[in-house]
C-alpha cells in the first residue's frame, strides 16, 4: 500500500518532470504518427483491442525499431495500460541478466496470483550481448514474459537470430515536420501537463522553425522549447516572447541521426557513393556535409573517395586518384573542419568525371578465375631464372625481352589453362 509520504513524492516527480516526459501521450488518441502501425483497422491496433476486450488472449512479443524520438517507448506503455499489463522497464544499458532473473521471478508471481501478464520494455535492446539476450529465450517461449524492445539499430544485425525469430519486429519512421508541430501546439496547448497556462507568444513560423530543425526527433523539440521558455523573463505585460534566435540557442546543434558504428552510417556513404557515380555534384556534397556534420571520420570518407576514383572511374579519367589521394593527404595534415572543403573538391571531382567500372569488372573476372583454377603454375618462359639450375631446368627459357623488338611482342603471359582469356576491355574506359 502506498504511503501519503510516496504519494506526494510521486506527484511532485511527475510535476517536475521534463516537458517531454509529462506530455507523453496516454492513448492512441494522443499519440502522433506511426499511422501504418497503430492507425485505426491495422494489425498491431485490432490485436491491442482484442486484448483489451479478452484478456486472456497474450500478445506477442516485439521489437520496435525506428529512430530517436518517434514513440518507441511510448507505444509499449501504451500497449501496457491497455492490456492491464504490469510494465517493467530497464535499460540495456545498465541492466543484465541478474535483473531479467528478478523480473522473471516477479513476472510468475504475478501471472500466478494477480493473473497479470508482464511487460518487460528493454530500452536499446542491440546493446545486450548474445548471452544477455539468449536469457530472455525461455521465457518469451512459455509466455511468463511479453519481451518488448526498442532500438534504433537493424535488429537483423543487432539482435541474435533466435531471438528475433521469437519476436514481432515493427518498423517506426521518423516523425514529419508536421507531427512535430501538432505535438509542439499540443504542448503549448495544454494546461495540465504542458505550458498551457504560461503566456507564451511565439510566432507560427519560428514554431515551424524548431519543428524542421528537431530533425523527426519529438523529444528534441519539446525540450527545446521548455529551455527556451525557462531561460526568458516575463514581459511587463505577462506575456514570454520566444523569437528565433531563442530558438536557435536552445536547440544549441542539429540534431542529426547519425551512429558511424550502426546502419545510418552505411546509408549515408551508399547515398553519397551513389550521388557520385550518378554524376550529381550537388547531392554529393549534401550528403558529403551530412556525414562530416555529424562526426564521421574524415579520413574514412577520404578512404572511400580513393577506392571509388578506380571502381567507378578507373582509366576514363585518371587523374581522380591522384584527386582522392591528394584530399586524403590534406585531411590527414589538417583536419576537421579545415579539411572539409578539400573533401568537398575531391568529392564534385569524382561526381563530375566520366564513369567506367571496365577496371573493376576486369578485377572481378580475374577473382573469379583464380577461385575456379587455383594456383596455376606461372609458365617457364616467365619465371626468374637466378641459379644455373633453375635455367638448366627451363626456368626463363624463349623469354622475349620486350625492348629488343619494335611493336608488339607475340608472347603468352597467361597459364596455360586460362590463354586467350580477356579481362580489361581498354575501349570501355576510353574518353
């Protein structure tokens, strides 16, 4: 039974609270985006209903996935206080298999006497190990638990096989710009756990400002937007004005979603590799500055620069090696952020050139034969010759010493088994 003392603390934590927290939506009704999955007549709703109505039918368990801020954890709560499910909620983080081991036991004695199912809501659940994640295994299979994680990582990758073929995967998207106003209007809106009863004047246009510039990310922006009501004093006329340079200050950065160990990173290069090949100079550097904006290794795009100046323009234009070398070399002297605009040269270079991957199809074909005949002995007209008896045996014998002849030489260079084989097609790369 919960104390007066408890009591109070509970309502003044939740008064205090931040304005993203208080204003987490208790229903569908309240709840923005993610119409393809809990809009009214799809699957994970319909099941939500279902178990709402009987509750002897479990739901299964699931992952959601999908960026920061698009109501992850929001959706599992949800789902909890309209299951009359008890929600257990820890981080990957901080969490490991001796708390699963309690919430399990708490789990069975719940379904044992209250006839309640439990949630357990695991936070970034791609930080847990395999060994970590295989003890969740048992009790997702009996029912004792109804596993629901969040992550903003591919669970393909992050999650072990046997575990995610175990669980209902959910993909969120990125809130819009305009989800983020209606939750930002919502918030000012409200009375009881918004701003609703502060005379706040900020223009619709800033408000659309910090909507675009809250990159999808709703609780990026209502923090903002608390900060920037608290750091303001009240005009003479009661009213806080929010103008937007306030704004501005109060987002302190883009919030750009960006994780150089995770799947955005290989989105962003694979856009930016595509851009060049494409020849769009302009997209090239859009996605060159997303990448450099939120933190990547220089070097790493530099990497990746030179390894496309031969796989995707090769001969047709070979001075874009020396270009993506050359950009490499002065981030490595310079550095961030002094290096970004020789990054952005090589990179407008490389998109502008003429394309050939004549060199890398030529490259392919090669490990392919190498793969099918194995180690083919190189022929003995070809093999030095250092020792009297490797010449005795043949070693360099009927060589014919290119410089000694005018015009081409007729002389095999390939094994046996692989003459007459053509790999570079020389006219594919020229201009």
């Amino acid at each position: 039974m919960q104390d007066l003392f408890s009591k109070n603390l509970e309502e003044s934590i939740k008064k205090e609270a931040p304005l993203a927290d208080r204003m987490r939506p208790r229903d569908f009704s309240e709840f923005v985006g993610q119409e393809h999955i809990v809009g009214e007549g799809k699957l994970l709703r319909k099941a939500i209903e279902k178990v709402e109505a009987i509750y002897e039918l479990p739901l299964p368990s699931m992952i959601f996935w999908g960026p920061p801020g698009s109501g992850k954890t929001t959706l599992a709560r949800i789902i909890a206080k309209k299951t009359k499910s008890h929600f257990v909620s820890f981080s990957a983080v901080t969490s490991g298999v001796a708390e699963i081991r309690r919430v399990v036991k708490d789990a069975q004695e719940k379904r044992k006497y209250q006839r309640k199912y439990t949630i357990l809501f695991v936070d970034e659940i791609h930080r847990f190990n395999k060994a970590q994640q295989d003890a969740f295994l048992p009790y997702v299979e009996n029912g004792t638990i109804i596993l629901m994680g969040a992550t903003t990582e591919n669970p393909s990758f992050e999650v072990n096989s046997a575990l995610l073929s175990r669980l209902r995967v959910f993909v969120l998207e990125k809130l819009t710009s305009e989800d983020i106003l209606s939750i930002l209007k919502r918030a000012l809106r409200d009375k009881e756990r918004g701003l609703g009863n502060l005379r706040i004047e900020i223009e619709g246009e800033i408000l659309e400002y910090l909507a675009n510039f809250s990159d999808g990310d709703a609780r990026v922006a209502l923090n903002a937007l608390e900060f920037a009501v608290k750091s303001q004093k009240s005009l003479k006329n009661g009213f806080i004005k929010l103008d937007k340079e306030i704004i501005k200050e109060s987002l302190q950065k883009t919030h750009l979603l960006y994780d150089k160990a995770g799947e955005e990173h290989y989105n962003l290069i694979s856009a930016l590799h595509k851009s060049m090949r494409g020849g769009d100079a302009d997209a090239s550097l859009y996605w060159l500055g997303r990448m450099l904006s939120s933190g990547e290794d220089p070097l790493y795009i530099a990497r990746r620069l030179i390894r496309f100046a031969s796989e995707d323009i090769g001969l047709r234009d070979p001075q874009a090696l020396p270009q993506a070398i050359a950009a490499y070399k002065a981030a490595h002297y310079i550095g961030v952020p002094e290096c970004n605009v020789n990054l952005a040269q090589a990179v407008v270079y490389l998109a502008k050139a003429p394309k050939s991957n004549a060199l890398y199809k030529a490259y392919e074909e090669v490990q392919k034969d190498i793969e099918g005949t194995g180690s083919e002995p190189v022929p003995l007209h070809l093999r030095n010759a250092p020792t009297k008896l490797m010449k005795k045996i043949g070693y360099g014998k009927g060589y014919k010493y290119n410089p000694d002849y005018d015009g081409e030489v007729e002389q095999e260079y390939l094994p046996k088994k692989l003459r007459g084989r053509k790999y570079y097609c020389e006219h594919k790369d020229a201009k």
